[in-house]
C-alpha cells in the first residue's frame, strides 16, 4: 500500500519536471548557444583606422554583420547556423536588391575569422580574425554613456 501511494504521487511529479526539460533541450537555441555572442575585430597595433568586421549571433539564430573594408561601413542581417565546425551567415535580401553572398566563419583563437566573403566588397583586403567579446546588452551599456 505504501509502495502504490508513494509510486502515484512521485511519478507523475518526476514525469512533469523532466519532460519540460527535455522539451526544452530540442528547442532550436540551444543549436546556436556555442557560438551566440558578439565577436570585434581591434586594429592591429599602432594602427588608428584599418578593415573592421563586427558580427553578432543572436541565439535566436539571427545574425548582424558590420564590416568596413576600408571604403565605408555596412550593416548585414541575417540568419545563421553552425555546422559543427563552421558558422554560416545567410544574409536577406535588402529592398530592390539581391541577397548578399553568404559569410562563412571558422573558430580561432578565442574568436572567429571569415573564411569566406564578398571579395567583391572587400577587394584585395582580407577581413581581420574577431575576439569574443561583450554580450550585446553589456556592450549597449558601455556606448551609450555620458
């Protein structure tokens, strides 16, 4: 008798606090959390200005690139994905205009470099490996103060 009430009452519970986890872990975030964040590329030393790239990976999936080949900065939205080993940013298609050709990003050193990119854009010049950096909303703080 106490086995049965012990077994109706404990079951049910353990079966309502494991499945929303398990639910959860299937979620497609949880997909993008490795690389989530915002990554910037610093000038090399002695170097005021130069090529800068800037990306954000919402963990949501959406993506904002930011990069200046030296002519001017643009701004690129998209989607990306992480296939294992690379990150690959898919970017829409801005009004009256095609899509950009999509970014490919591998993992460095405590960051990411493009492996792939619009030479059309970006000419001769390379885009520079980015570190880690802020999250976004720490980053947002830091830029708006007095």
């Amino acid at each position: 008798m106490r086995i049965k009430s012990f077994s109706m009452l404990y079951i049910p519970l353990a079966c309502a606090l494991v499945l929303p986890a398990l639910a959860s872990s299937s979620n497609s975030t949880t997909n993008h959390s490795r690389f989530a964040g915002v990554y910037l590329s610093r000038p090399h030393s002695g170097a005021k200005a130069g090529p800068s790239m800037n990306l954000s990976l919402g963990a949501d999936g959406t993506a904002t690139v930011t990069e200046d080949p030296g002519s001017g900065a643009t701004t690129l939205f998209g989607h990306w994905v992480d296939s294992g080993s690379q990150v690959t940013v898919n970017f829409d298609a801005m009004e009256g205009m095609p899509p950009e050709p999509p970014m490919v990003f591998q993992p460095g050193r405590d960051g990411l470099q493009a492996v792939s990119w619009n030479h059309a854009s970006w000419g001769t010049v390379d885009p520079p490996p980015m570190k880690k950096g802020f999250k976004v909303k720490q980053l947002y703080w830091l830029t708006t103060g007095p």
